[in-house]
C-alpha cells in the first residue's frame, strides 16, 4: 500500500529493456533496496528506497534485490526480484508486505522469489554468466560515510566471485535515468502541483508576526493531505537576513513587517520530486529596493530559462547566466565596471551576491544523476534558480521553477505558480 497511485508497471518494463540494450553479451546486473536507517535505541529513520531499485522496478519496500541476466537461457531467470517473506507476526507488527503477485503487478518482473533464496538463485545465473553490474554511488556531490547495503553487498559478491569481469552500472543507470519518459513526467507535474496548492495557501497565511516553522507546517499539511509523504528535502523557510545563507534549515524565526521570506521547498510524490523556491514580503507589499532587486533575479531567471534548450551544456549555460547576472548586479549598485575588469576567472565578481549554481538536473532524486558535460535532450527535467543574496540590507532573494527541456525548448512544470510580484502581491491582499 503506498499513499501515491499506482506508477504503473509498463514504466519499470520499458526502463530494464533500455537498460538491458546497454549491457555486454552475458552479463547480470544486481541493484539492493536501501537500508532502512537507525537513529537512537530502536528508533529508525523514514524509509527511502534507492532510487535505481524505483526506476527499474517500482518496488518500494526494504531488503528487495532485482537481478537482471537478460542472455540467461531459461527465460524465466532472466528478470529475478527477491522481496522479504512475510508472515503472520511481521503483518502484525509492521504491516503489509508484498505478495509474489503483488511484486509482480507493482515491478512486471514475472520471477519473484523470497529472498532467502538470493545465493542459491544468483549462483545458478552466474555460471552462465561473464560480466557482473555492480551500483556504486557515483554522484559527483556524495560525501556520506554511511556503508550502504549496496556497499555491503559489493564487498560480499567481490569476495565471493572474485574471478569474473567487474562493471561500472552508475554510467549506464545516470545516462537512461537523465531523459524521463512520459509518466515520470506526469508524476512530477503532481508533485509540482500539489507544491502549487500549498503556495498558494501559504500566501494567504503569510503576515508580519508569524513563525518560519508555522509556514513549514501550512505547507507539509497541503503536502500530505495531497497524497505525498511529504517535503522532497528539508525546507528552507528564511525571513529576511537567513536567506542570505544558503542552506539555512532553523525555520525558528519570527516573520517581521517589511522583511522578505524566502522559501525553498517542494513536495514529493510517488519518489519524484518538485524543488521551487519563491520569495514573498510578509506584509504583502515590496518596498522599491525589494521589487528592484526581486524583478533582477526574476529578469536573469527568464534569460536563463530561454538557455535551457537542446544541445546547451551546464557549463557553458552557467558562463553565459554569470553574464546576465554580472549587468543586473551593475545596475543594482551592487558592482562597478572596476570590479568586474579586475574580477578573478575563477570566482567572478558576481558571485559575491550569486554564489550557487543555476541549475540543476531533478527528478528521483532532487539532485537527480547526470554529468554536468552531458548535452541537453528533450526529456531532461532542470531546475532553474538564480538569486541575489545582500547580507547587508537583509535581502535574500531566489526564484525556482523546474523546466522539461523540449524539442523546440522547454515546458515549465511549474507555470500555473504565481510568480510576478504583481501577482503575488494581489493574491496576499485580496
């Protein structure tokens, strides 16, 4: 039972057949569910399913391990999901498990065994088999110290089976998992959705005297009532000066009359992730030097959303969108010509008030796994989120939509959220 409605089957199908076209003749690939993680004494965190295991199969439950040896003989080992065998005791005290039927209605992979037959199972598919797929986190921002079940795993089959040829599956997986299809489209258009729903109640409930964590709590109501488990990463919910920092997650301030709220959040749904930041003033008016600088991002925003089209590159999208920024922070007083002549290559004068990146591939994982070199196709999902931090005058503003590049350009998943300030201001008043 999940909260979201069903993905389908037909999605998890058609992503092992482009992952099966990849392989070398012979081979096996194994992907492993997440751990499910501790905190203190026998608390645990939520469960969050590894994002391969979703894109290839749908099955969202811990201790499941997808084997897929599509040259294996019999047909019937060639796709193999192994789920936890439930039984009466684990119904009582943690709740339903999957069934082999339901396994397979939720995955299409048509052999499910319990896991306790993995070893055996595995053994039997590999003495047919030469190359062996392993996941090893390769997103170029990981710094856990955490060893994951994956990681377990890896050091056990290398141990095990040390005399057959190893294979990198992250390349392959980050490629295909880039370029959505269509329903992974439409569950992040609900995810986008329901973060639109709860915008616009927040912009009703916005006033001067209010709590950071009472708007956190307005939207993670919205959220779940709308079927998601909630927030896609931790809010940021920043009155005035803590929008200047950047990962600011305290949401433990008072909202004063005449500051700015930044709010950085969005909803998951079914795994798929929305990532939108707005920036609202809390007595429902700009002041002339916050709508200056609110329509600069919101210019330089537009600019760099118009860049987000087939065959551009993060890098050389980044270059171009610290040109645009560079003459809007000329025209705010916030650089001279001098700044910039003298500025170093490496960290430009304009990232004093633009220090973040922006852009960023979304989609199972809200920085989904890509190469930053990799062209930009149809199907590729980015966030767009440039802003201008004044630590100074204790403004923070960054403004955050997620755009499906398209054939001819893109498509804003988020285009029915208000974001003119004109339009902003009207809903807070009205």
């Amino acid at each position: 039972m999940h909260k979201y409605e069903a993905i389908g089957k037909d999605l998890f199908i058609r992503n092992r057949e482009k992952l099966a076209a990849k392989l070398k003749p012979n081979s096996v690939v194994v992907v492993c569910s997440n751990d499910i993680m501790p905190t203190n004494a026998d608390g645990t965190m939520a469960f969050r399913q590894n994002s391969n295991m979703l894109y290839l199969s749908g099955i969202d439950q811990e201790e499941s391990i997808l084997v897929i040896a599509p040259d294996f003989p019999d047909p019937k080992f060639r796709e193999v999901l192994f789920v936890r065998e439930t039984n009466e005791h684990i119904a009582v005290w943690e709740g339903h498990k999957y069934t082999k039927e339901e396994a397979t209605e939720e995955s299409g992979v048509q052999t499910v065994l319990w896991k306790e037959n993995f070893e055996q199972t595995f053994n039997t598919i590999l003495a047919e088999t030469e190359n062996i797929y392993l996941y090893q986190n390769e997103h170029i921002r990981n710094s856990t110290e955490v060893e994951t079940r994956t990681d377990r795993f890896n050091k056990w089959c290398h141990a095990t089976y040390p005399n057959y040829e190893y294979e990198r599956l992250a390349p392959i997986i980050y490629d295909l998992r880039t370029k959505k299809e269509k329903r992974e489209i439409e569950m992040m258009q609900v995810a986008c959705d329901i973060t639109e729903k709860a915008f616009r109640r927040v912009l009703k409930f916005v006033k001067p005297g209010v709590m950071e964590y009472e708007i956190e709590a307005e939207l993670l109501h919205e959220f779940i009532r709308n079927r998601s488990k909630g927030f896609a990463y931790t809010p940021i919910i920043a009155n005035g000066g803590n929008a200047c920092v950047l990962h600011y997650i305290e949401n433990a301030d008072s909202c004063k009359d005449g500051d700015l709220i930044l709010m950085d959040v969005g909803a998951e749904y079914g795994n798929y992730n929305a990532d939108m930041t707005r920036t609202i003033p809390v007595n429902g008016k700009f002041n002339k030097r916050q709508r200056e600088v609110y329509d600069a991002v919101l210019r330089v925003k537009k600019e760099a959303t118009a860049m987000l089209t087939p065959g551009n590159r993060i890098p050389e999208f980044h270059k171009e969108v610290g040109k645009i920024m560079t003459s809007e922070l000329i025209g705010l007083g916030l650089l001279d010509q001098t700044d910039v002549k003298n500025e170093n290559p490496d960290w430009p004068a304009y990232k004093k008030y633009f220090m973040h990146g922006t852009s960023h591939h979304i989609g199972l994982d809200v920085h989904d796994v890509a190469s930053i070199y990799t062209e930009f196709t149809p199907g590729m999902v980015f966030t767009v989120e440039p802003g201008i931090y004044i630590p100074n005058e204790g403004i923070g503003i960054r403004l955050e939509d997620d755009m499906l590049i398209t054939e001819d350009g893109q498509f804003n998943l988020m285009g029915n959220i208000p974001l003119e300030a004109e339009e902003i201001e009207s809903i807070m008043n009205s």
